[in-house]
C-alpha cells in the first residue's frame, strides 16, 4: 500500500477548500452572502433587544386568530424565544457548510485521476449540484428569517 504523504495531504485539502469559499464565483457569494444575512438578522434582533424598553413585544401574529406571542419584557427566559429563529438559521448554515466540505472531499477521494478543482468545476458530477443545493437551502432560510424579523419589526414598531 502506498500512503499518502502529509504534504499532498494537505496541498489537496487547501485545493478542496479553496474551490468551495474562493475559486467557484457562485458558491462564495451563497456561503459569504448567507452568513451576511444571518449577521445582519443577529444585528436586528440585539437592536431589538436593546430598544424594547418596557414595552412587550408581538412575536408571532396569525391573521385569523390575532396575537398569539407576546415576549414579555419581566420575564429573562422569553427573550430566549427571540434569538431561537436566528440560532437555528446559524446552526443550518453551519451543518450545510461542513457537508459541502465533506461532498466535495469524497468527490476528491473518489476521483483520485483529477483534481479536485478540475474535477468539481465540471458541471456534470453530482457532487457539485448537491453542494449547490445545500448551500441554496441554506441562503433561502436566511432570507426567510430575515424577512420574519422584518415582518416582526413592522408589527412592534
């Protein structure tokens, strides 16, 4: 068996790495862009939670019933409830990131003739529509979030 030795290792890492977050146009602009909107959607809640005051906020308006969340400003672990939507738009993001590694790594594993830029910029490996799948659910969920926070906003103020 031959075996790999560390600095080829590493050198192809860095390659798979580099297409995902700087070689491929449209991967970084959905990796960077999302984690924009989900520092902007982190930004908006602080400011809510900041310039609340004494008032209770609506959280959640349904239009049949009315107000069926309020976060009450007395109480520290309704405010938990708030950053719920932003924590778990980060999380999926985070988990779409570290699978498009892990897509594109076992492409570079499976693949050993090319490499793996080569072998990802094509088109045609199903690797690169998974990734790009991921990483379009992953931009859509920031932008639904911000748009609830936004809608909440509206609502408040």
């Amino acid at each position: 068996m031959n075996k790999i030795q560390p600095k080829t290792f590493v050198r192809k890492n860095l390659e798979v790495l580099e297409v995902l977050f700087w070689k491929n146009k449209v991967l970084v602009f959905l990796v960077y862009s999302s984690l924009f909107l989900n520092l902007l959607i982190w930004g908006v809640l602080f400011w809510f939670f900041k310039n609340a005051g004494e008032y209770n906020l609506i959280i959640h308006y349904n239009v049949y019933l009315g107000v069926d969340g309020i976060l009450i400003n007395d109480e520290p672990q309704s405010w938990f409830n708030l950053f719920l939507p932003a924590a778990g738009g980060f999380l999926f993001w985070l988990i779409s990131v570290w699978l498009s590694v892990f897509l594109i790594f076992q492409l570079d594993r499976f693949d050993n003739n090319k490499s793996a830029l080569s072998s990802f910029i094509s088109n045609r490996s199903i690797s690169f529509v998974s990734v790009r799948i991921l990483l379009i659910s992953a931009w859509m969920l920031q932008l639904v979030l911000l748009v609830y926070i936004i809608s909440l906003w509206v609502i408040n103020y």
